[in-house]
C-alpha cells in the first residue's frame, strides 16, 4: 500500500503515541515495513485499545515504550529526535467520556498539551500528525458535513476532542510546529477493538458475526454514516505526514454512506451467515446520538490526493477473516 | 443599583466560586445587601485575583471557604441546597496560559467540570452563571462581534474558556442543568486587579495614574476596545441568574469602542494628571494579541434588558477614586 510513499519513511524516526492501539499499530506494520525507525508509546490503560498482541511479527523491530507521555520526561525523551509524530493516544469513547469526564481531560487534553509542550521545548522541527473525530461536529446539520461544518460537540469527548485539535492549530500558529489533523469516521479492519462498543458498533457486529452470536441494531437501521478501512486511513497519516500542505490543515476522512442495516446485511452476506435484530437505543446513549451522519472529504482528495480504496465488502471480508484467524487475542486480551 | 432585582435574591443561597477576586467579591457585596445567603469559594492560587480585603465590610456576613473546587468532596457540600451558582472561578490571564497551559487546563477545564459534576449529583436545580470571555472569538473577523461570530481562540486561555462555556452547554442538554454564559469584555472598576497586566492592561494604567507614574501603551493606540465597569457587569450576572429567558444561552456584555489613546487620554483627564508613553509589543504578547474589538451586546440588551449604565466616563473616575484610597491594600496583597 506505500508504494510511492516508502521512500518518504525509509530511515526516518516516527513516534507513534497509542502506539499499541488499533490505528496506531497498524501504522506501525506499514511504517516498519517501509524501514522507519519506529518507537511506540502506550499507557496500555485498562479497557482502551492498547493490546501487546497487535504487534505480533513486528516486535523485535520497533521500540515500545509502555509509559504515560503526560510525564513531562518521558515526553522530553520521546519526542526528541524524531522526524514524524503520530499523535493516535486519546480517549474515544462518547459514553466512557459522560460517565467520567475528568479521565477525558487527562487522555485528550493533558496527553496532547504535554506532547506538543515537548515539541515545542525539544524538537521544533518534527511533523505532527493528530487523529481527531467526527464527533466533534455534532449532530450533522447538513449532509454531507465538510470541514467548515459549525463544531457543537454533544458529549464531553467531542469537547476535548476539539481542543486538542485546537491546541496543534494554536502552536503551530504560535511556535512554528508543522502539524495537521485528520479528523476520523468509523475506522474498521484487523486488529479494531472489539471487546465491546466503545470505539464503534461494528467492533461487536464483527465479533458476534466472527463467534455465530446474533447483533443488535439500535434504532431503526436507517441511520447512514461513513466507514474507513483501516489500511486507507494508514495511508492518511502518511500523506499528511509528508505533505507540507497538510501543515496547519485539518481534513475530514470518509467514505460513501451506508444505512446500519445495510451494513448489517452486507457483513452478514460476506460472513455467509448471521442474524441481526433491532433494539431501542439505551437512553443514556440516545442522548449523545448524533443520527445520520457522513462526510464530505473532498479536501483531503484535493489536497492530498487521498481516497477511499477498499470497499466495505472488501473491508468486511478482510476483518472477518482476521478475527475468525486471530479473535481470541482480541476477545480475551485483558488489557 | 439593585432595586428590581432584590427581591428575587432576599433569602436565597448563593455560591459564588472565585469569590475573593474582582468580580466574585463585587458581586458577594451586591448579594449582601439583598439580603441573600452568600458562600464564597476561593483558592487564593498565588499570583491570581484573590484578596481577602475585597471582602473588607461584608467579612462577617458571607461564608468564606479558602479551598479548590476541584476536591470533589468540597465541591459537593458547597453546591448542595444552593438557589444560585456564580462560576467565576478561573485563570483569565492570556500570557500565562501560553507560559503555563497545564495550570490553565486545571483551573478553566477540570475546575469548571468540578463544579458541574457536583450538580449533576447533588444539585440539578440550583441556576448556574458561568463567566467567559470575548476572548474566545480570537481576532475579529467583523465588527462588532455578536455571539455568532466563529470562535478561533489564539491562546491556551481561549480554548479552554470554551470548553468550560461547552461544559455548561452540555450539561443542560443531557442532565437539564439551568446554566447561562456571560461572555465579558475588560471589565474594571474598584477592586479589579492592578499589580499586574494579567487581567487586563487598564490595571496597570489605573495603578500607574494613581501612583503619580508613567504608563505605557502596547502599539500604536488606535487598537479599540471595549469596557464594562464593574456595577453594570454585576447587574447582568444577576440578571442572568433570575431570568429563564438566559437558561442554555450565551450573552456578550460590552460597552462603547474607544482606541487605547482616547482611554489613556480620558483617565488623564479624569485623574487631572499623568503621562504615558507608546511602546513596541513586547513579542510573546504580540503573537496572541487579537486587534481590535468591540461586541454588539444587542442580544443581552434585547433579552435580558441589560445595557451599561455607567460610563467611561465615570466608571474611571470611580475606580482612580477607589485605588487612591485603598490602592495599597491591592499593590501589597500578598496574595
């Protein structure tokens, strides 16, 4: 998938902070694949996404650092040095964010600032490369949301979520830092998350489907949103990494829109089997619904090039086949 | 300058957190002489707004609790069987966000969510005002600004203020908190703070004047701005509290634009004697300096029937009154 982009990474440091997460290590295999040196840090918090499995295969040539970059140490020696930083380590869950907000704050805003703080104090010179959210708009009110969408984030993830976007734009106004922010749809494929639904309904659908347990649909089926496979947005971070138009830019990645029952038919399809039922939304998730929701990404193909190239067939097909391969590290991981 | 509004505070509780600082204490001696139970919080951070003097006259008639509103057992016990809630407790200065963001995230973000938590426990009914600040809005895109304007902060303070305006936000649409945002522009008047330029720069001239000395003007003066002196910025938090019509919104209070020369030349005038001298930006201030602004307060006026009733006029020949006669207890607070 590098191809025309190895080149670029070939010999480089890249730091990649939630190293040991689902977008994180994926970049991780492509990056080493391409001979980038390569250094991972993760909190390897209890019920995120960090998991030491991810890395299988790659192990012995990446440097893991298990480590908080809140510590302002830790960070200085981190960030030093490097020529990319994929900034991936965050909270991400809207529900976990309203039942505690102050871990919230300490993964979205205190990691960011301290990472940035780093740079700004140890190396200058580094591109930064931030993963932000959808959420952050709110509840779509136009479709297909573009980057110039109103921000009214609905729960208190999309707030910081916010901030931290807004703290690369400051510092790179401010100091000079070279940074750009990607700001993610539903991001699925090998090694997602899937213990539950924090980071997206599709890690259960997967699972159940993977297991032969029947999923649940919440709501009507009818809502639409936008789904990336997880090699395309690799190839995000990378592109923005080397671009310098990407500096100071923030781009929206997408995909074409699907209802959840047709996505829900179609994994089925692809499994060969399974059943779905619908089921009214927990309340308590109702209120942080954002309804239909799917993005216009036409900036980041204009700037940088970037389009979806793996279907959701495609995309399904392949993690189907990796969880029915690999699940039980994933179901079980007691990280 | 009560007089309609008494009523609605005689017996009622008040919390006001921040309460020793400028705006907190102005506020605690109105609510006093209406008659209503007042509690202040402060944590005398050094080198912010908290002055036990502030409270000089009223000391036995409010109850004072020196803490942090972040200790989650206080916050709790202070905000239970409150009628109202003053959340003016903050770090404001735009220079120290940027030198110190970990301390501002604590005080704007983790504080602010303090305090709404504890409502969200112990005390959904209480009406909360929050303090915020024009400066969110970064430099102005159009004059006057209303409350429509993009919000593009230029400093650490400013996205944090936001977080604590979208906190309040959010709250109401989840938990059905009753909360209104009040954002201000420099706001002066007895007992602001003048040992320094971290709350706004007419402290330091009003100090300066008042001590026979020189001031300086940053840039070439013609910059405009806009002022609210103390008793009419009070008089919106009141009305803020008692209306319904504020609940889930946001207010811009403001006042008549004059240039930075016509201000200094007023005080001038007012005081009857001083001098100053324009100045180059000192660097680190001129890359979060925002240019002119002003706000259009129509909303507030329109809504809440707030509109500035003291003058630039007299507001500084009030406030140079006040400094001459107690100035010392606000050069030499230890504070």
């Amino acid at each position: 998938m590098l191809d025309d982009l190895a080149g670029d990474f070939s010999g480089a440091r890249a730091l990649i902070t939630g190293g040991l997460g689902f977008l994180g290590s994926s970049l991780a295999h492509v990056l080493v694949s391409a001979d980038a040196e390569v250094t991972l840090v993760d909190s390897l918090a209890p019920h995120y996404g960090g998991n030491v499995w991810s890395i299988a295969g790659i192990e012995d040539r990446v440097r893991v650092e298990v480590g908080d970059v809140r510590d302002e140490r830790l960070a200085a020696s981190l960030v030093t040095g490097q020529d990319f930083i994929f900034s991936l380590a965050g909270q991400t869950s809207h529900f976990d964010s309203m039942v505690d907000p102050f871990t919230d704050l300490e993964m979205n805003c205190r990691a960011q600032l301290a990472v940035l703080e780093a740079c700004r104090n140890h190396n200058r010179s580094a591109k930064i490369v931030f993963a932000s959210t959808r959420q952050i708009y709110g509840r779509p009110r136009y479709l297909p949301v573009d980057e110039k969408h109103p921000i009214v984030p609905v729960d208190v993830n999309g707030i910081h979520k916010t901030a931290g976007e807004w703290y690369h734009r400051l510092y790179g106004e401010v100091y000079g830092l070279r940074a750009a922010v990607l700001r993610l749809t539903n991001t699925y494929g090998p090694r997602m998350r899937v213990k539950d639904a924090r980071l997206t309904f599709l890690g259960v659908w997967l699972r159940a489907v993977a297991s032969g347990e029947p999923f649940e649909i919440w709501g009507d089926g009818r809502q639409r949103r936008d789904f990336t496979y997880v090699d395309d947005a690799v190839r995000a971070f990378l592109l923005a990494a080397t671009r310098a138009e990407a500096d100071g830019e923030v781009f929206n990645l997408g995909g074409p829109p699907s209802t959840l029952r047709e996505v829900a038919d179609l994994l089925i399809e692809v499994a060969g089997d399974g059943r779905y039922r619908l089921a009214p939304f927990p309340s308590e998730q109702h209120a942080i619904d954002i309804g239909d929701y799917y993005a216009d990404y036409s900036k980041v193909t204009q700037r940088l090039g970037w389009e979806p190239l793996v279907s959701l067939r495609e995309g399904l097909a392949r993690t189907l086949t990796f969880y029915r391969e690999q699940g039980v590290h994933y179901w079980d991981n007691p990280a």
